[in-house]
C-alpha cells in the first residue's frame, strides 16, 4: 500500500526560529512552502510497517555568500511517547532551480515516524544577504522490493 502526501493538502507541522508573531508560520502559497527563516517542516507522526520507503521532494533556494540554502532530511520515531532521531537521511544543498530530490529511507520495524526537512543555515541579516527554501512537491510512497 502507497502512502502518499502532497504538500498542498498536507497539514505540516512548521516550526520556525525567528520567534514572536512569525512562529509556526512558514507559508502555503500555490502549494508552495516558503520558508525565509531557518526551522523545519515535517510530517505528522504516522504508523509506517517494515519495509522500504521513499521520500520525494522539489525544492529549490536562494544565495547568500557564495552558498546556496541547505536543507536536512531525517527520519524519527516514535518511543515511550517522545521522538527518537533514527537516522540523517540527507544533507542537501539546493540550487536556483527547482530539481527533484528522491530520498530512501527504511522502517527497520513496524512503528511510528515521521520525517522532518529542516533549513539551517539562513542568513537573513539583510535583504541582499538573505538564503530561503521554497518547496513545491512533497511525497512519500513505499517501494516494492527488488
């Protein structure tokens, strides 16, 4: 069975660093996730059965100091009701142009996860110095063995 979730109907959860009246607002414009400060997006947690999955994102960031906007990918699970780093999955740094990512990741064990993308290196000290991430495609689906 595929799982699948799309960004314009997802309800992410978004949490932000820049604080006060911005908090936990990344916005949702067209689909699109935009997000001008460092923080993260993911999924909700979600009942995943062993096996193979694969995480498919567009994304695409803006330039600051010679280096593009980076982005994080990791997976954490479920346990004794708190979130468990299970693995890095992907560090990436994102180019001008939207491009597609595919991510690989494994449930070792039936459980409870849930995947973050996470923006870390903004500099945003002015407009002209300033890295964001825009994200328009965001899909998870379970992979058939080979």
């Amino acid at each position: 069975m595929d799982t699948e979730w799309n960004v314009p109907g997802l309800e992410l959860e978004m949490f932000t660093d820049a604080g006060g009246s911005y908090a936990n607002r990344y916005r949702l414009d067209g689909g699109i996730v935009y997000m001008p400060w460092d923080g993260y997006i993911g999924t909700p947690f979600a009942r995943f059965k062993r096996g193979a999955y694969l995480l498919t994102l567009e994304a695409w960031g803006s330039k600051a100091d010679e280096e593009f906007a980076r982005i994080i990918v990791y997976s954490l699970k479920l346990e004794n009701g708190r979130a468990k780093l299970m693995s890095v999955l992907k560090n990436i740094e994102l180019g001008p142009e939207a491009a597609v990512y595919a991510i690989p990741f494994a449930a070792e064990l039936d459980g409870i996860y849930k995947l973050r993308i996470q923006f870390y290196n903004n500099v945003g000290d002015t407009k002209e110095r300033d890295r964001s991430v825009w994200i328009s495609e965001l899909k998870i689906s379970s992979r058939k063995p080979e």
